[in-house]
C-alpha cells in the first residue's frame, strides 16, 4: 500500500465512530435502514466492532465501528487501524465521533495498518486510503510513516540479506533521495583510524566490520547526531548464545534501523538540523579471528575495556561511535541499541527506558513520548553502581558479574564515552513486537523515533 492519503478530489465514504456512550444518540440520528441493519448485526459499539451499510443500490454506504467504552483499559489512539484493515478497497474520511479521537494519532495509525513484509511472501494489502482529518500535516505524518515502515522493513529482513554490506547499502538508499553523503570506514582501516573495539567485535565475520556515517543538512545548523547498534546478527561470539536465545537476533540491528527511521522523518520534514548518522555495522561472529573472553581492548577515547563476556558486544561497537560523535560537541546526541534483555525483564517488550542526565530534555521526551503515544520510561544513571563496571585489570568491563541491574550498568558504560555533549540521550530498546496490535504488526517494532523525532522538531523547527 503506498504511504499516502486519499486525494482530495475523491469522493469518500465516511466512517462513523460510535463510543457505547455514544451509541443511543447515534441511534436515535441514525435512518430507519441504517438503524435496522445495526440492530440485525448485533452492534452494540464494542471496541472494533465494525459493520457495513450498503445504499439502495447496494454499493458500500458507510462504516460504523464501536469505540467501545472511556473506561476501556484496551482502547488506545491507534485503535483506529483494525478497522481500516476491514474495508474493502476505496477512500474514506471520519464521519460521527470525530472527537472522539486524536486527528493526528488517528491518521497516523491508519498508514500504519497499511504496512506487511512482503519481501519473501505475498500477502493482502489494505487499500482503504483516509481523506486526511481537518487539522492534521498530511506530509508529516506520511513522513512519520515512512520512517516507521522503514525500520520494520530492516529489522524484519534476516541477516542472510541484512548484513553490514546490505545495511551499507540501505545507508546508500536512504540518503539519495535526499541528497545525504554517506561515507564508510571498513576493515583494516577501523584500525588506521582508531576504531579498535568495532573491528574486535567484527573481524570474525567474513563481512568486514564498518562504520557508516551518514551527513545530511546545512552546516550552519544545530548539530544532532545519531548513533545506532548495527550488529546484524549476534551469536554471541566465543561466549555462545543458546539456540532459543539466538532466534531473535536478526533484530539485534535494530537500534540501526530505528536511527534510520528517525532519519527518514528528519531530512522528510526537512528540520533545521545539521544531521549526522553514525552506524557501527559488524557481525559477531565465531572463527579463529574472534575476540575472547579476558581480552583487554583499547578504545577509541583510551579507555580500556575487560571483556569477561563476548556477548555484551554491543556496548562496545558503540563506546568508539560515541566518543566519535562526542568529538564534535553536537546539540543533541541520541543513542538508541537493543542492547540489554535487563530492560525488558524491568520494563516488558512495549516500554523502552531512556537515560539522560539533562533534566529538561529528559521532560521533552516524557512529554513528547505520552503525545506521540510512543512510551518510553526514564531510568537513572545510578552512580552508585559506577563500581561495578570498573574492574582490577582494566578502566571497565564490559560485563559485569552478578547481572544486578544490567541495562542501568550498560548505559553508564557508555556515558563514559560521553564527556562533552550536553545534551546525551541512550534508548536501550527491543525492537520487537512479540505479538500483533493495532497499527503494529508481529515482528520488527519502530520504538522511540516518533517521541524523537518530536523532540528534534520542537527544539529545531522546520
């Protein structure tokens, strides 16, 4: 389904949106034909209930869907989506009830329902395009959505087509509608130019580690720059995964692919920002090559890490991405990785934590995260735990025993890495629906970047 919205100069079908309180006056409005034929179905407005009102000639008249009840604890703003899945092929615009729902989050999760990974197998498109609601930015919210879909896309794709020589390539893809510049780093030359922890964690892989920037804005502009996980598969290295462990990790990409996402809406929208992307793509890999437990790195910044775990590989791909983004003193620098399965035994899969020591942009994203209905939830950098990533041998460790409090220990791993920015925020994200809800389907998940991509907006304008 293409990312767009009916046009306006089709005729549309209204989609009338009926909450049980709601239900008697819509009734009592309603025509003889059309209040018999909801009664003959059994609708009684609960939560996407959905029934089809055909003319006289017996072409599609209008939708009624029920918006269930104010104390519904399963009705959310997307909820809207199921529905446009149900219709049949045509335009449409929101008819009765209008207010009760979002404009914006309600558009929105109309394209969202349109999105399938289709790459490998066919499946139904929903070609029920919404004439766009009074108020709302058509061009942003399309942004939004390709974004979204973006990232699903990457994620969803397995790392037999999705590893760094193809994210290298998607690099490529994205920034030339744009006019971006994309250079890359590979190989031996990560050494050169004193990337030693992303060839560590990469060399094994008979795909050479890289770090991919991507540039993009006028430079005169404030300077926000992301930094996102691009291990494209994870078998935990020496330190190897479990079977049931290793299923996911085609995901472990993902914080890549959501900083791609936010890209997307970015140059989209064209924000007044000075963007930078920065992408550590490597494999963790298993051969005579790979690095091994007890190994001391030197980072970037000359800090030096014990590895005591082969498998926390992704907080060291991007301790040298962010002391190289940290160089130049951005306005806003964002990191985002499925870094640690700590955050989702303390959070679930659904609430990624964030960590910041800036209190104001700490409240921008709380703020942000509850209108855009994207969550999120602030964790501390507690440095009391400080001790426990610095070991006897070495300046850290990349992880550390007793697995107390591992998402809160990763992310003060890398505020090491971040001395100068002032504005520094980590996401340690999953990634992943693991079950399918409205506007969001099972597998790859675009967490965070539609609260980011607020934030950058609010503070930097179009």
């Amino acid at each position: 389904m293409p990312i767009k919205f009916a046009k306006p100069s089709d005729t549309t079908i209204p989609v009338d949106v009926v909450s049980s309180e709601q239900l008697r006056s819509y009734l009592d409005s309603a025509d003889a034909r059309t209040k018999n034929w909801l009664s003959a179905n059994g609708f009684t407005a609960k939560l996407g209930q959905t029934v089809l009102i055909a003319d006289n000639a017996g072409k599609l008249e209008r939708a009624v869907t029920g918006w269930g009840d104010a104390n519904s604890r399963s009705r959310d703003r997307f909820h809207i989506a199921p529905v446009a899945k149900k219709l049949p092929k045509g335009a449409y615009h929101l008819g009765f009830g209008l207010e009760e729902l979002d404009p914006t989050n309600t558009a929105l999760a109309w394209l969202l329902a349109g999105y399938s990974f289709d790459r490998y197998k066919s499946r139904p498109k929903t070609e029920a395009r919404l004439k766009v609601p009074d108020g709302v930015d058509a061009l942003r919210v399309e942004a939004i959505a390709r974004g979204d879909f973006l990232t699903r896309d990457l994620i969803n794709t397995p790392a037999s087509d999705m590893g760094p020589e193809a994210l290298e390539k998607a690099f490529q893809d994205i920034a030339k509608p744009h006019g971006a510049v994309v250079s890359c780093i590979r190989g031996a030359d990560l050494l050169e130019q004193n990337f030693p922890m992303i060839h560590a964690v990469g060399r094994a892989s008979d795909q050479e580690p890289r770090l991919l920037e991507l540039l993009w804005g006028n430079e005169a502009d404030p300077a926000v720059t992301l930094v996102g996980k691009g291990v494209c598969f994870d078998t935990g290295g020496l330190n190897i995964k479990p079977g049931a462990s290793m299923g996911l990790m085609k995901k472990d990409m993902g914080g890549a692919a959501t900083v791609l996402g936010l890209a997307e809406m970015i140059m989209s929208r064209k924000l007044k920002v000075r963007l930078r992307v920065l992408v550590p793509a490597v494999e963790n890999s298993i051969s005579a090559g790979a690095f091994r437990p007890q190994d001391v790195l030197t980072s970037r910044k000359g800090l030096t890490v014990e590895i005591n775990n082969t498998d926390a590989e992704g907080r060291l791909v991007l301790a040298d991405t962010l002391a190289l983004a940290d160089e130049q003193t951005p306005e806003m620098l964002i990191c985002m990785a499925t870094l640690t399965g700590a955050a989702r035994v303390a959070l679930g899969p659904d609430v990624p934590p964030f960590y910041t020591d800036n209190e104001i942009l700490a409240a921008d994203i709380a703020s942000c995260a509850e209108r855009a209905d994207d969550p999120l939830w602030r964790l501390p950098f507690w440095k009391p735990y400080e001790s426990m990533i610095e070991p006897d041998i070495a300046d850290l460790d990349n992880a550390p025993k007793g697995g107390f409090a591992g998402s809160i220990t990763a992310a003060l791993f890398l505020r090491r890495f971040v001395e100068n920015t002032a504005n520094f925020v980590h996401l340690d994200i999953y990634g992943w629906a693991p079950k399918a809800k409205p506007a969001r389907t099972l597998g790859g998940a675009c967490q965070a970047a539609r609260a980011l991509f607020d934030v950058v907006e609010s503070r930097f304008g179009v």
